[in-house]
C-alpha cells in the first residue's frame, strides 16, 4: 500500500548562497553518486548539487533548474563522457518532466541501484546487517505498465490542457503521451486534451487484463469514448477478479503484482494449516490469492471502500474474513477476543489445529509509505507470529521496521527481495521475510 510523501521542509544553514548559480546558468561538472532521489550527486565550493539525467563518473553540461537552501537543482543538457549504463531515453518530456528520473539508465543498472539502495538502508542497521539483499525482480513491461494515471490541469495560459508539473521547478507541462501509462490511460488522454477548463486534477485508472476503465472526477464532456464519474473499475490478478473503487489503494504495475504474489507465496512456503493475517489487506488482492493456500485468512483494513471492494471481491472464498479498522487497533486487541471463539470472526466455522483460538501463524504487513505504526509493530511482538512478511515501498522504512522486530533478539530477518514495481523510476518495492527465534516451519 502506498501513499504520497511530502519531502520534509529544510530548515538548516544556507549552504548554497556563496556559489553564484542561477536558474538557467550552465556549467561543466564531473558527477558522484546516486542520491534517494535518483539524481546524481556533486558539489561546486562546498555547496551540494543535484544533477537530474547523470551517472556517476559522467562529465555532464548541466543547467541549473533551481536555488535551495540546502541544494542547487539541475539537470544534463549535454554528455562530454558518458557512462557505460547510460542509454538513449525514448520519452521527448525526459528531464522536462521529473515523473521518470532513469529512462537515461539501461534496464539491468536500474535493477542493480535498486538493489543497492535497498542494501543501504539494511546496512544502517546492525540486527539486520547479516542479509545480503536478493537481485530485483525484474518487470516483464519496462513501458507502458502503468495502470493508474493522475494529471493536473493547467491554468491561465495553459486551461483546459492535461499534463504534469514538474517536481522541482513547479511548471506546468503539457503531454500528449505518457510512456509509463497503459494504452488506455493515453487513448483517454487524447480525448480529453484542451477540454478540461474548469478542472484541476484528473486520474485515470484502468483495468490492464480486463479493458475495465475509470475517469474521475464527474465532467460534462460529450464525445465518444469518454464517460467520466464511475466510482469502481474491475482487474484480474492471477485468474481472479477485483473491484477496485476510486477511493480505493491497488498496485499501478498489474503484471508486478501477479509476480509479488508469487514471491510471497514462495517466500512463506505455505501448509495449509496457517492462520494469517493480511493487515493494510486494501481490495484483498494477497488474501484472495493466498487462501487456497492456507487454512484462513482475516485481512484486516483502514479504508472504508476497500473493505467493501474486500468483502465482494473474497465472495466466492470461504476461509477469507475482512475487518475495518485500523491495524494498530485491531491487532492491538486481538490478546482480548482472539481468545474467546464466541467473539472470533466466523466463530464455528474454523477447522483444524488452532481453530477459534487466535494463534496467528503468518502475519502479510503491507502498510503505507510511511510503513507501520509502532503499535502495530508492538503487537507483533506480543503475538509472535511464527513468520512475518513485510512489503514496503519505502527501503527507509522498511528497514527502520525490520530494526525494530529483529534488534531484541524476537525475529530474525532471513530474506530481503527488491521487486521493480516502477520501471524508468527511482522508486522501488521490496518484500522481507522474518521468522520467529527458536521457531521452524
């Protein structure tokens, strides 16, 4: 599950102000490393740059794009001595618009700093430092993945266009064509440029194996092809249908979900015997999948619209049940009613060992962004779940939660594996499998 984060207001020293740069200025430099958000690192008179399009090693012309505190943003404009990954991006907003920050980046090197920034972040942690991360798996579609678009509309000069705005400049632009999006979400796109006055922003979300389609908001636009309002689209991951409303969290990358799911389940290495829990469980896509493979599944979840996409979606499935609520609360008190079958969700219906008696066998963690809340991770330790697998989209995240489960000796972390989610794109997805000290099986 993942949510937007907003980058934390800088409030240190100035350390750009004695270096005369400015916004459109450009200058030779030789680059550093790959910073969290993709760009390469350098610095001229002490003061840090960030450099959008570059490699490490490269020497670059760069412009300068804009003036921080603590950074001087820019980005390459011309190679005078390429790096052995760099390749040709195939996208004309490349570096004008900041949604892909490595399309500049051949496939198997993007897999490669994935990995090793998931490394850093396990590094920082002495409990987990003895895991070597596994390769990123990588994604069948490195293009044209995307099945969730959301767009901004421009305003004065630029009304009723659809485009992005860049991250660091905060300008507008106009696409015709985004390559990350699914046919689709650019079909639709095409319909809808120069037509929307009046609007700010507009998602797109579609269903990649259905055709199943969803644009919102509500808009009085008449033409073919266009109806805009719906509140639910439809997926199917894996043979298995999925309502997903507009409200409701689902993976942008359909294909990468179908292979997560794959992973877990080789990960946890499933008897048929466990009860699990699938807290953050969103539309009830890993609960679904993995319930043949296990005795039951309670998913647990925040959001009211997923909970109700939940429960249609596991209609057909017997051993699923669905809570709504936060998982901090319901995992906070499951000591007190997990104990007492009359209480139990679909009391009288388990069977075999541990029927009705809330001894959780594997707990699925797949919070936001900003990863679990420390209660949550509290009652882990208190319930003792013999196997816990944790999915992030945040390596910082993950790797301050799996700190917090394994520094006291409880669980040991055995396996951490990228999963390249988001091709041409910093952003990565990872999933962790602890086990319970002193347990096997």
């Amino acid at each position: 599950m993942a949510k937007r984060r907003h980058r934390k207001r800088y409030t240190g020293p100035d350390l750009t102000e004695h270096v005369d740069l400015n916004p459109g200025d450009r200058f030779e430099i030789t680059l550093g490393e790959i910073d969290d958000t993709g760009a390469a690192t350098a610095d001229i008179e002490g003061a840090p740059i960030v450099v959008a399009g570059g490699l490490p090693g490269e020497v670059v012309i760069a412009e300068v794009q804009r003036r921080f505190p603590e950074r001087i943003a820019a980005k390459v404009v011309q190679v005078l001595q390429p790096a052995a990954e760099r390749v040709e991006a195939e996208c004309r907003y490349f570096l004008t618009c900041s949604g892909c920050q490595w399309q500049h980046v051949s496939y198997g090197h993007q897999l490669e700093l994935k990995r090793n920034r998931v490394q850093l972040e396990i590094n920082r942690y002495e409990s987990l430092s003895h895991v070597e991360v596994d390769a990123t798996v990588e994604s069948a579609k490195r293009l044209g993945y995307r099945n969730h678009g959301r767009f901004t509309i421009g305003k004065r000069d630029d009304a009723g266009q659809v485009g992005y705005v860049n991250a660091v400049t905060r300008r507008f632009l106009r696409i015709e064509e985004c390559l990350l999006m699914d046919g689709p979400i650019n079909d639709t796109l095409k319909l809808v440029q120069d037509r929307m006055a009046g609007q700010t922003q507009m998602t797109i979300r579609v269903g990649s194996n259905t055709g199943s389609i969803l644009v919102q908001p509500r808009m009085n636009i008449s033409g073919p092809g266009v109806v805009t309002g719906r509140q639910h689209y439809e997926e199917e991951v894996r043979g298995a249908r999925f309502r997903v409303a507009a409200s409701s969290f689902f993976q942008v990358n359909t294909g990468q979900l179908s292979r997560a799911v794959d992973e877990v389940r080789e990960l946890l290495d499933l008897n048929g015997s466990e009860l699990m829990i699938d807290a953050y469980s969103g539309v009830g896509v890993f609960a679904v999948l993995l319930a043949p493979y296990v005795r039951r599944v309670i998913g647990i979840e925040e959001s009211a619209s997923a909970i109700e996409d939940a429960k249609l979606n596991s209609e057909c499935v017997e051993n699923v049940e669905f809570i709504h609520g936060k998982t901090e609360v319901v995992l906070g008190g499951w000591g007190n009613w997990g104990n007492r079958p009359e209480n139990w969700p679909g009391a009288g219906s388990h069977t075999g060992h541990g029927a009705g008696d809330g001894v959780v066998d594997v707990l699925l963690l797949d919070p936001p962004r900003v990863g679990c809340h420390p209660d949550v991770l509290a009652s882990v330790k208190k319930l003792k779940p013999k196997k816990v697998l944790m999915v992030s989209c945040e390596p910082a995240a993950l790797a301050r939660d799996l700190d917090l489960l394994c520094s006291e000796g409880v669980y040991r972390l055995e396996v951490v594996r990228p999963i390249d989610m988001f091709p041409q794109t910093r952003h990565v997805e990872a999933i962790s499998l602890l086990t319970l000290q002193g347990q096997t099986g």
